[in-house]
C-alpha cells in the first residue's frame, strides 16, 4: 500500500489540463451495452474506477481497446447480464449498467454495489424508476433480480428522493426507458453536467430526448440504438480540486480544456472569500491571496455547491479568517475527513449535518488516514498548506477518481511523492 509524502508551504503556480470527468464517463460506458456494435469514446480519464468498469464490461463479453484517452467499446457479443459481487464492491457507480443491462436482455443479476464510505446510498430511486417502466425488481442475498417480463413500457416517473433528485436514478432510468415502449417523462431528474452529457449521448446513439439539462426529461422509446462516437466532458470536481490546491496555497493556478459554467456556485463562494476568480470560455484562474474570509457553504444537487467539493473547500476553510459553516445536505454523514483535518492543527466540530470550522492562523504537517476518495484530496490539500511533512496513507482511493493527481501537483510546484507505507 502507497502513500504520499508531502513538504508543505510551497506556493502553487502555473496550469494543469482538466481530465474527462469520471462521473460522465462510467454512465456512458455503461449506454454503450444498449447497441450491438463498436462505440468510439474520447477523453476518457485513465482512473481505476475505469478499470473496474472496463473489467465488468469485458466480464459481460464485450471487446474492449483503451489507449491514449479513448475507448473503443465493441458491444456485439455481450450476452451476459449478470454482475457479481468481485466486480462491483469498489465501485458505486457500477450500478449504472442496470438499467442498460435490463434495456438490452430485459433482465439482470446484479450484485448491490460498493464503493466509497460517505454514508447511506440508498437505490430506492433506482428500483422506483425502474418499477414504473415495469420491471419486476426483489433483492435476493445481496442481489439486484430484475427483470421486465413484459417489456419495458414508458411511464410518468418522480424520482425526488430525501435528498433531492439522484444522478444515478435518473442514468439508469433514462438508459431503460430509451429502449422502453410509449413515452417516459422523468420529473425531478437529476440535472447535472454529467446526466445531460450521458443524455447527449444516448441521442447520438439514436435515442429521442426532449429536456435535457432540466428536471423533467420526456424520453421517446425508440426499438434500436446504434454505436456512436462521443468526447467526454471536463471534470468539474478535478477543476475544483486543483484551483483550491492553488488557493490554499496563495498561488496563482489555472485549469485549462475545463467548463467553467458548470461550476458556478463553487465560483461564487471562493470570491466570497476573497480569492479572484478569472474565468474564459475553457479555462479558470484563481489568484490566492496570503490571508481570505470565512464563507459558509451548503451543499445541493446540481446548480448547487457540489457535494463532491466539500471535503477540499473545507480544507480550505481551516484557514480562513472568522468561523464557516458548512451544511452537507446531499450525504450528511459526510464528514469522515473533518477529524482528520484536525490533525494538522484545524478547529473543526461536527453538529448532525453541519460542520462549524473555526479558522486558525496555520496548519502543521500530520499523519493522516485517506476514507474515500474526496477526503483524499482534502487531506493532500492541508498537506500542501501545512508546515513541515505531511504522510497521506491510504491514497488508493485517489486514483479511482483523479488522473496524474501527483503529476499535476507537481507541474506546479509542490513538493509531493509516493512512496510504500512502512506504518
């Protein structure tokens, strides 16, 4: 097991090129099952999360080439749908090819997933969703059984859950109901960049989709769905995560071939802190500067302040002047990080879904244990800042979501490297 070793204090500076986002990629991999033939997919991030559905992927029978950033998925010989437990018990998003898997056999096994320790996950809304389009669904030791005995037919469909609406959900439905007799409209869909670029998609494979980008998508069941080419969006989140490595820093970053209109809520709370915010058509720079206001933050499904930065900004916000307060209403059990955080000198204390961290004048360097993936991040963000050496363990979590993390760091200055974990 590898963990980063990190000398802190170093100002960041310079540009880093945005990955295609991870959380864009997985569903669209998974769409690529509903078409007998070979899809092209372009700036596809080389992550382990990738890997992994790669693996099922080719474990279903598809024929699979992966090289320099694209993907040519040939999808002609699938003629499984079944997914077991080995496969899928890293990974939430595998999840994602349930709905695709249903749409191509009318029917799937499928092991309930894995993945990241933020708290519940629940895939209510995905057994709703799919229900209405009729598909008989029962949990059997530990397994999806599904199966559309009947046909799939188009339906009205609510998927609003405790927590708003579910980017997942909303994938697998929408994938189903592409193939589904009559019309689907999926109210309280999920409207993130990642659910209307699998939507961009899908109607590039034939699919006929009004909506898109909104909560309410009407989905006109077509009988056949052809391969097709598609680049993948940038990464918001990989955006996010490099320009706050910048702004704990006090440096000057920019991220280059992102999408910066897909980040505006994170934009606005980083200028309420003081930091300047430059942004053009594919590329944002934030200018640190040595000393930045406390902010409060309340994370929300997509155009809000995106669950998926909470962890880096609340890094960030350990050393600001004044006291945050962040509310997590997406997983508000998401907070594993705060007490490692902590651990280089941070005041931060948990109150049910609220965290109230208390800016201090500096960090220290620690031993810190990684939980999931974006907590990673947030424990190599304080590192950075942090005076003296910083020990990440656990950094596996990283590389199912960010490519060339350490790579790019130091592109810009820091002082970062892997090293065995001897503790």
């Amino acid at each position: 097991m590898d963990r980063f070793v990190i000398e802190g204090g170093k100002e960041l500076n310079g540009s880093v090129v945005a990955s295609g986002a991870k959380n864009a990629v997985l569903p669209i991999l998974a769409g690529c099952v509903m078409a007998e033939g070979t899809s092209i997919i372009h700036n596809v991030p080389d992550l382990q999360d990738v890997r992994t559905m790669i693996k099922i992927l080719e474990y279903l029978g598809a024929k699979i080439k992966f090289k320099g950033g694209t993907i040519e998925l040939d999808a002609k010989n699938i003629n499984r749908y079944d997914a077991p437990y080995e496969f899928v018990k890293t990974m939430r998003a595998s999840i994602a090819l349930l709905g695709p898997l249903i749409a191509r056999f009318g029917k799937a096994r499928f092991s309930l997933p894995g993945g990241c320790v933020i708290g519940p996950r629940p895939i209510d809304l995905h057994i709703k969703g799919l229900q209405k389009l009729g598909v008989d669904i029962k949990i059997e030791d530990g397994y999806i059984v599904a199966d559309a005995k009947n046909g799939l037919k188009g339906n009205y469909i609510f998927l609003g859950g405790s927590f708003g609406s579910s980017v997942l959900a909303t994938a697998n439905v929408m994938c189903a109901a592409t193939l589904a007799k009559g019309t689907t409209v999926i109210e309280f869909a999920a409207c993130e960049p990642e659910i209307t670029d699998l939507a961009n998609f899908l109607v590039k494979m034939g699919a006929k989709i009004s909506g898109i980008g909104s909560p309410c998508l009407t989905i006109f069941g077509t009988k056949k769905l052809k391969a097709t080419q598609h680049k993948v969006i940038p990464d918001r989140i990989e955006t996010g995560t490099f320009l706050l490595a910048g702004a704990i820093t006090g440096g000057c970053v920019s991220v280059e071939k992102c999408q910066p209109l897909h980040l505006g809520a994170f934009f606005e709370k980083l200028i309420d802190t003081g930091v300047e915010v430059i942004t053009g058509k594919n590329f944002v720079t934030v200018k640190g500067r040595k000393n930045w206001k406390s902010t409060d933050v309340v994370t929300l499904p997509y155009p809000g302040f995106p669950t998926d930065l909470q962890a880096q900004m609340m890094a960030f916000l350990t050393l600001a002047d004044g006291v945050s307060v962040i509310t997590e209403k997406v997983f508000p059990e998401r907070f594993i990080h705060a007490a490692e955080l902590n651990r280089f000198g941070a005041s931060i204390n948990l109150d049910g879904s609220k965290a109230i961290v208390k800016g201090v004048k500096k960090l220290f360097g620690a031993r810190v244990m990684a939980s999931d993936l974006r907590a990673s991040a947030a424990l190599v963000l304080a590192g950075l800042a942090a005076e003296g050496t910083t020990y990440v363990s656990r950094i596996y979590h990283l590389f199912r979501g960010y490519e060339n993390f350490e790579e790019k760091l130091r592109s810009l200055g820091a002082e970062i490297k892997r090293e065995k974990d001897i503790t």
